[in-house]
C-alpha cells in the first residue's frame, strides 16, 4: 500500500509540474476563471430572497389583499389547486385566470377550461367562497388591471 501511495503521488508531483510559460499562463486563467465561477456561485446563494411578510404587506397595500393566479390551466392539476389554496389562505381574494395564448395549440378550449377551473374550486371549501375564476383572450396583465 505504501509503494502505491508513494507512486500515486509522484505522478500527482508530475501533472503538476508547469514545463512551458504557455502551461503557465493556462493554469492561471483556469484558476481565475474556477475563482470567478465559485465568487458568482457564492453571490448568487446569498443573494437577498425576498421576505414573504413584506410581499404580503406590499400586496395588501397596493391591491386591497387581492391577488391574480394566472395559467393555460390545461388541464387544471393538483399543482394548481395547491397554489389556488396557499393564495387564498394568505389574501382576502383570489382570481384564477385562465389564459389563452393564440400562438398554443390546447386540447379544450378556453371556456371549457374554465368551465373545469370552476368546477374544482367549487368543490374545494377552502377556495369555494375566496376564488373567482376568470377568462381572458389578452394579456393577463390588462386583466388583472381591470380587476
């Protein structure tokens, strides 16, 4: 084990050795570069995450606690439903937009989509009274200006 570990390192001392100034200059700018990788990394992990308390209250400042939730919806999953419940358990008001982008092709059309949105939140007690489920053929950001 000892003359394996011993030849492990003499070739390790090997790759190591820098021969040409070329070999220099290209293990600096790949320890510069690896550097600059971790630096960003490290940037982006602490980065400052938006603090939900205050998204809340900017929320209930600008829309009166009312909150937009907008998709293809096709078809509505679970995925939505559980989005749909953290909203309203957190705001006053919640509308389920249902989009339609002209350049997707969809296996229901918009009413229809609509028409299964409505039909899971009615049968949800804790989206029923606190969902309204809307349409729109435009932007979403119009419809939420208009609500």
């Amino acid at each position: 084990i000892e003359r394996e570990a011993t030849a492990v390192l003499k070739d390790a001392e090997q790759l190591a050795k820098v021969d040409t100034i070329e070999e220099l200059v290209a293990l600096l700018i790949f320890t510069v570069i690896a550097l600059t990788a971790i630096w960003v990394l490290y940037r982006l992990d602490s980065a400052p995450v938006w603090e939900l308390a205050k998204v809340d209250e900017f929320t209930k400042a600008v829309d009166g606690d009312r909150v937009l939730f907008a998709g293809s919806w096709n078809p509505p999953h679970a995925g939505h439903v559980a989005i749909l419940r953290a909203l309203a358990r957190r705001h006053g008001h919640v509308y389920a937009c249902v989009g339609h982008n002209a350049k997707k092709t969809y296996l229901v059309d918009a009413e229809q989509r609509t028409q299964l949105v409505r039909v899971v939140v009615d049968a949800d007690p804790v989206l029923r009274n606190r969902v309204t489920v809307v349409a729109t053929a435009g932007y979403v950001w119009r419809e939420a200006k208009r609500l």
